[in-house]
C-alpha cells in the first residue's frame, strides 16, 4: 500500500535538464504510470541490527520490494554503505535517480537532486560515501530519499522507492552513538602483524602489547575469523635449545591468549622456530630485537 506521506510529483526547475525521471512526466506521447513502494504510517521502522565496536548496521523494511541497510565498518576512516536487497532484483542494468522527496507536511518544499546511479542486473542497489551520508541527513530532516527507475519488465511504467522518515529519529540516534564506538582499524589493518619480543623473555614489548589488544578487540567481536596463525622467533644469543624452548613457550602464551578470547583451539595453529629464519644480523642489538618476534596472520571467512 502506497504511503500519503510524500506526495509524487517532481518540480522540474530543481533537476538537471538531462534529466527526464519525473512522477506524471509524459514521454513520446505515452503517460508513464507509477508503481511506488513505501512503507505507509503503520508500517515505517527502523532498527539497529547490529551494534558492535567492528560493525553497525541501520536497517528498514520497504513492504512488497525489499530491506534498506546503512552499514558503518571499523576503519581509520568514518564510513557508511547504503544497500537495498531487493525480493526481485533487476533483471537488466539500467540509470537510477536518486531523490529526496517532501513529505506531506511540507506543503510547498520542492523535490531534491541527490545523484544519479546505476543499478546493476541481478545485484542489490547500492549507494556509497558523500551520497549515503546525504540519505541519512535527508532522513533527519523529515525527508523521503527515492529511488526513480523504469520498470524492465514494462517499459511504459516508472519504479518509485522510498525509504520513510517516520519513526526514524530514535533508531538513527542509537546507529550514531553505535558509530563513535566503533574501533579506528580495519581487519585489514591488524590481519598481518609483526610484534616484538623483550629480551630472554616471553613478555612483548610495551608496544606490542598495545598491538595485540587491538588485535584481541577486533578478534573477540568478530564471527568470521576462522583461522589465526602464529609464528615465534628468538634471536641467536645463547644455546640453540635454550632459544628454541623460549620460542615455544612464547607461542603456548600466545596459543592460550587467543582461546581465552573464545576462539576455538582448531581454529590456531602456532609454530615456533626458535633461532632460524632471522631477519636481521645476531650480532647486532637492533638486530636482534627484530629476530625476538612473533608474525600473527588472521583468516576471516569470505563471504
């Protein structure tokens, strides 16, 4: 059922003259019908899915046409994707406007420009950086963000989607505290890492300490890291048995350390080699505390 909340009708001096995606237009003689998909007043929700330190996720349901998702992954950078999962996906790739629609209460606000996409055959829509961001921002303001499209399977119909503003507010507050919790690294930041060891010791550096915490957050809320591997190494200084006991000792710590973060013990393999395969002169301090390392390599399931 179509909502009442915006009503369908473009203003033409809001929009590129390229282009011809408008409600009502009329094109080569033929009236382009309308088919909208909008959740009405009853049906409008909005819901945090997932709020974690690595990932938060805003999702809405578009009744008869699919589910609306913004998405923010850790990373050095703040981020948002936008994604529609659609029930019936396009079967042709084809031009989409990107719109922002009044609602019914903003009686003489114009329609607004956002972009002009592209959808592609038999993907889910999706909207990335400055312009994912702009939906948002419309959103809060009480404003519908439409996607305007030709229908493939009838050519003289115009596709209408709308993501509604109603009972947004609440939901879009908790996805923004969600996003200042989220950790400033990505999995691609700490999935290869090389931390370093004090001397005769199984104690890292403080340094490397502060590494393998951040490595531990992003493990411990993450269900798709299937595989992690360690390797230690000692420098050459004192007996080859001597450093290679160091090094297994150094890979048992560790082996423990990443169980008690709940990953099971088939999903760790460590190998300590001891004195072989330096990196550096033994006959160099600097050199030798590159040799006293770990490498931790992280597996994450591929989706």
């Amino acid at each position: 059922m179509a909502s009442r909340l915006f009503k369908p009708c473009l203003i033409n001096n809001v929009l590129p003259g390229a282009l011809a995606l408008t409600v009502g237009l009329l094109s080569a003689g033929n009236v382009y019908a309308n088919k909208q998909y909008v959740a009405s007043l009853g049906e409008s929700n909005w819901a945090v899915t997932i709020d974690t330190p690595i990932e938060c996720r805003l999702q809405h349901n578009i009744p008869g046409y699919g589910l609306a998702s913004f998405t923010s992954r850790a990373s050095k950078d703040m981020n948002v994707d936008f994604e529609l999962e659609m029930q019936r996906p396009m079967g042709e790739t084809a031009p989409v406007s990107l719109l922002s629609m009044p609602a019914d209460w903003m009686p003489g606000e114009p329609a607004r420009y956002m972009d002009q996409l592209k959808f592609f055959q038999q993907f889910d829509g999706y909207v990335g950086g400055q312009t994912a961001w702009s939906m948002l921002s419309e959103l809060e303001e009480g404003r519908f963000p439409t996607f305007s499209f030709q229908d493939w399977r009838r050519q003289q119909r115009q596709i209408d989607v709308a993501l509604s503003a109603v009972a947004f507010g609440a939901p879009y507050q908790e996805f923004s505290q969600c996003l200042n919790t989220l950790l400033p690294y990505a999995f691609e930041d700490i999935s290869f890492t090389v931390l370093r060891y004090q001397e005769n010791s199984d104690e890292l550096t403080k340094a490397s300490r502060q590494r393998l915490t951040q490595i531990a957050e992003f493990v411990r809320y993450s269900d798709d890291i299937d595989l992690v591997l360690v390797a230690t190494y000692s420098d050459a200084r004192g007996t080859r048995a001597a450093n290679q006991q160091m090094s297994e000792r150094r890979a048992k710590k560790l082996r423990d350390y990443f169980t008690s973060l709940g990953l099971p013990e088939d999903r760790i393999t460590v190998e300590a080699y001891g004195e072989r395969r330096p990196v550096a002169d033994n006959e160099d301090p600097i050199g030798r505390s590159k040799n006293r390392r770990v490498v931790i390599s992280l597996g994450r399931t591929l989706l």
